[in-house]
C-alpha cells in the first residue's frame, strides 16, 4: 500500500493511510488475532454476520422495489466552512 506525501504534510497523508486500512479490513483483522477466538464464539460470529449481511441486502432489495423508503441523504457542509 502506498501514500503519496504532498507539501510535506504528513497528518494528510496519515488519514488518508488509516483510511485505506480502514478499507482493508486490516484493523478489524488485528483486533480479530490479537486474542484467541474459541471455535464456537466464531460460528457464532459468522453467523451473526451472515444474517446481518442477509438483512442488508433484503433492506437494499426492498428499497429498490420501492417496498421501503430510501434513506435520507446526510448534507454534508462545504469544505472549509466553519
């Protein structure tokens, strides 16, 4: 993975790092091997993600049909507006 860093500014190009590895699934994936994970707690963890994933796509599904209504948008300020 790599970042490019501009005029010198390192905090950017660390958010834009920790973005990427957010992405990635890199820090879920550390908090996952930092400790031993009992083959049933991971069944049950699978699971659990499974139905939600489940859930998402028949939410995603319905709201296409027009059977929900689409979330609201988040509106968002202007950059550099305080």
């Amino acid at each position: 993975m790599q970042v490019l860093v501009r005029d010198n500014n390192v905090d950017q190009a660390l958010r834009v790092l920790k973005k990427k590895l957010q992405r990635e699934g890199v820090f879920r994936e550390m908090k996952e091997r930092s400790a031993y994970e009992k083959p049933s707690e991971k069944r049950a963890r699978e699971k659990g993600e499974a139905i939600r994933r489940a859930r998402k796509l028949a939410r995603k599904q319905a709201q296409r049909e027009g059977l929900l209504p689409a979330p609201k948008k988040k509106v968002m300020p202007a950059r550099g507006a305080r």
